[in-house]
C-alpha cells in the first residue's frame, strides 16, 4: 500500500513538472506579442502607419519596412480586445491594407479575429499534445509489458491494453489530421476541432469494418443457438454487435435532435456538436478498443504452451453425455492435457499425473471428473498417473480443491491445467487470483462457440475492471466538456 502511495506522488510529481515545463516551453515560443506581415502589392510606396484604438491594451513594438513588406511587431499590455489598423500608402492615394481585432490573453498570447483565432507559433501546442499521448501511450505499453511478464491471465493486461490501443489510435489520427490541416494550424479552433472530431472520423472508417463484425456476431449467434439451444448466454454476441453499433450512431442520432429542436442560443448547437464529437464518438471507439485487447489476451493465452516440467495438470470439467461419456467439449481439453503429456515427456523426460477435476450434476450419471478418469484409462494412461477431484461445481472450485489434492500429495509442485481455448484466461485468472500459480493449455473451439465465449471474457473484463473503465470514461467525459466549455467562452460559432 505504503509502495502504491509512493508510486502515485512520484507520478504526480512529474506530471506537475511536465505541465510546469510545458508553461515555459510556450512563454519562450509564442510570448506576448504577435507579428503582421504586409506585402507591398502597390506599384509605389510613399509611408506607412498603424493606428490602434485602445493603445492600454497593445503598443506597436516595432514597426520596418523592407524588401517590399511591412512588418509589424505588436506587444500585449494588458487583457482586453481592440481593433488594429495597418496600411501601405503609395503614390497618388493609392492604399493597402486591413482593420482587424486583437484579442490580449491574460497569459499574454495575442490572438487575431477572435479570442481562439489565428495567433504566432501556435503549432507548438499540437506538437505538445502529440508529445503528451505519445508519452501517455508509452506508459501504457510499459505497464502491458510489466503485467505480461508477472501474470498473462491479469484482467488489468487487457485494460490496460486496451487504453493503450484508444491512445495510439488518437495519436495516429490527430497527427494525421493535424498534418492534413498544414498551414491552418495556426488557428486556436482548428486545434480544438481536430481534437473534437479524432473519434469522429475513426467512427467512420471503421464503420464498415463494425458492420462485418455486426453481422458475424449475428450469424455466429443463430448457428450457437441451433446447436446448444436458446439460453441469454447464446445471444450475447447479437446483443453487442447491436449495442456497439447503436453506439456508433448515438452521435447522429443526437445531433438529429439537438438540430431539429432549436434553441434561442444561436451558438448552442455548435457548442454541442463539440461534445459530441468528442463523447458519444470516443465512447464506441473506445470499447472497440477494450474488445480488440480481450481477443489479443485470449487468443495469447490459448496459443500459450507452459514449459515441459510439470508434475501436474488439471482437466477442468464440464458437463457430460446422458450415458457417462465426455461431450465433445470435454473431450477436447482431456485430449490436449494427452498432447501436453506426451510433448513434456519428448521434451524432458518428465512423466505427468493427471488430476480430472468436476463433480457430478443432478442429471448426470457419474462425476465429470470419473468420466474423464475413464477416458484416460482407455487412452492408456495408468491409473497411478490419476488424481481424481470429484467435488468441485465450477471453475473456482476446480482450481481450489485440486490445489489442495496437488499439495497434500507433493508441497511447490509445478502445474498446468487444459481447458477450452477460450476459458485459458479466465482460467487462469481465477486461479492466481487465489494465489495458485498454474499455466493453461487450450483445446480447439467451434468458431461460433468462441465469439460468445470471447463476449463472456470481454464482460468480465469490464466487470473486473470496472473502477478504471468508469474513470477512463469519466475522463473521456471532462474532456469533451472541456472542449465545449472552451468554445463557449471564447465565442466560437
């Protein structure tokens, strides 16, 4: 805990010198003055001059005129607004020139048009946001790392994961916005409104993709239901390719609202667009993301194979046929727990001792975890290479009386346990959860099985890690506030 504390002061404190340094960098950069460049397009040139209304609030700190051009330095006094005149004079009356508004921060930065308007040098602070989720995104790919190599069934890997997929997708995107936009960039707006519209635009090149998946949700779901019978779990899969893509059009269908009931505000649906753009489009994207990490984990673990020095592996079970022989399913993971056997003795020479684990359902004949001793009996494995755990009602139990069979016969032994591919990492939570180190072997899965089991995995990610996703959220929330609140009180619109 003491460790815990010490880490989030430590990483306070760098981000306080982080923003600190940022303030500095940008004093340096844009100071408090702003420069006009004025092309002479007059055959002739006679003077020039510059007149500005309210002189307590910008002073001309310069003034030159060469090669053709006048260049104007203007210098912040104090916060306010003015209009500024600047005029070429040539010869026979002839005149060039414009009037515009000024705009003097409170921080010092002058801003031409209007408070968010085209300033000098303003590129640095979408190079410094850039910077930002790059480092954030590092971060991110660190702790993955760190988790990897401590725990590969730790539900913090997939979320984490999966903030580290939503950064890179923004960093990729801004950038490519940012450089798409080139010479605009110098306007305050446009930082705001790429950082508005990133999710927006991933919506929608994605969405193509969405509607693929959509429907393979769906066409997996009926083939699931025709075989294993209609139950709320089976329809999983329909629900969220339903859900992700309302989610996707949640922003449309809010803006359909919010433009077809005007406000007397004139601005108010522009500020909203803002929000929009930044939440309801982020929010899909997002748990996309989170789904991406939790097929990346699942997938990793399933293709995982544990080093070939095991003295045990647990058989977890499930259910069975009516005449006591093993379902498809269970078959399955008894004849990869024969694979892995059978590898680690060609690898080192190491015999293996099986421990078929599952109790007895009301509707089955003998235990889950007798029906797999029978099995392996006539596979030929000998009966005193057989522990039988025939107590236990789920996956939990599975992996806690096992531990205790597995510790009373041999104290630190090394385990693995075989499983359907898709129950490796739930599998393999659960048990270093309670503190039982066991790696996971998976046995192949119908394709339209494993996209529900692959939901199932990403629902309990969510609910395992429901305090950093609602915070991640919760986030993602302020900062499309902020962007609206920022256009509100500068008046854009």
């Amino acid at each position: 805990m003491k460790s815990s504390k010490k880490t989030v002061v430590i990483k306070t404190i760098i981000i306080l010198f982080f923003i600190t340094g940022l303030i500095i960098v940008n004093r340096l950069i844009m100071g408090n003055t702003f420069k006009i460049k004025l092309n002479n397009r007059l055959d002739t040139y006679v003077s020039h001059e510059v007149r500005i209304d309210d002189e307590s609030i910008l002073e001309v700190k310069s003034m030159t005129y060469e090669n053709n051009a006048l260049t104007i330095v203007l210098k912040g006094k104090k916060p306010g607004n003015t209009q500024v005149e600047y005029y070429i004079q040539g010869e026979n009356n002839t005149y060039q020139g414009y009037a515009t508004v000024f705009y003097v921060h409170k921080s010092g930065l002058i801003t031409e048009n209007s408070y968010i308007g085209t300033t000098n040098n303003f590129y640095i602070i979408g190079i410094e946001f850039v910077l930002f989720l790059l480092i954030l995104f590092i971060h991110r790919v660190i702790m993955c790392i760190k988790i990897a190599r401590d725990n590969m069934y730790s539900y913090s890997l997939t979320g984490n994961m999966g903030v580290a997929l939503f950064l890179l997708l923004s960093l990729v995107l801004f950038t490519l916005i940012s450089i798409r936009q080139g010479r605009l960039f110098y306007r305050i707006y446009i930082l705001l409104d790429v950082m508005a519209k990133v999710f927006l635009i991933f919506s929608f090149l994605a969405l193509p993709i969405l509607i693929i998946v959509s429907l393979f949700l769906l066409v997996s779901n009926i083939v699931l239901i025709k075989h294993e019978g209609k139950k709320l779990t089976n329809i999983l899969g329909i629900l969220l390719g339903f859900g992700l893509f309302m989610l996707t059009f949640l922003g449309n269908f809010v803006y359909s609202f919010i433009f077809n009931n005007p406000t007397k505000n004139v601005h108010f649906n522009y500020y909203v667009s803002f929000f929009i753009d930044a939440f309801f489009y982020s929010l899909p994207v997002y748990l996309e993301c989170l789904l991406v990490s939790t097929l990346v984990c699942t997938v990793r673990a399933q293709k995982h194979v544990p080093k070939p020095d095991k003295d045990f592996i647990i058989i977890l079970g499930c259910s069975i046929m009516k005449d006591g022989s093993l379902t498809p399913l269970l078959k399955g993971r008894a004849d990869r727990a024969l694979w892995f056997a059978k590898y680690q003795k060609d690898k080192s020479g190491k015999d293996i001792i099986f421990v078929p684990s599952g109790g007895q359902g009301s509707d089955e004949i003998i235990s889950e975890a007798q029906a797999v001793k029978n099995y392996l009996l006539s596979k030929g494995v000998d009966e005193e290479h057989i522990l039988l755990e025939d107590k236990s009602t789920n996956t939990q139990e599975n992996m806690e009386f096992s531990r205790r069979l597995i510790e009373e016969r041999k104290k630190d032994a090394k385990v693995a346990f075989s499983t359907t591919g898709y129950h490796v990492f739930r599998s393999g939570n659960i048990a270093r959860k309670m503190g039982f180190k066991a790696s996971g072997v998976g046995s192949k899965t119908k394709w339209y099985f494993y996209i529900n089991a692959l939901i199932r995995e990403f629902i309990a990610n969510l609910s395992a890690e429901k305090k950093r996703h609602i915070t991640n959220i919760i986030i993602l929330f302020v900062y499309a506030i902020f962007i609206s609140v920022v256009c509100y009180l500068t008046g854009i619109g």
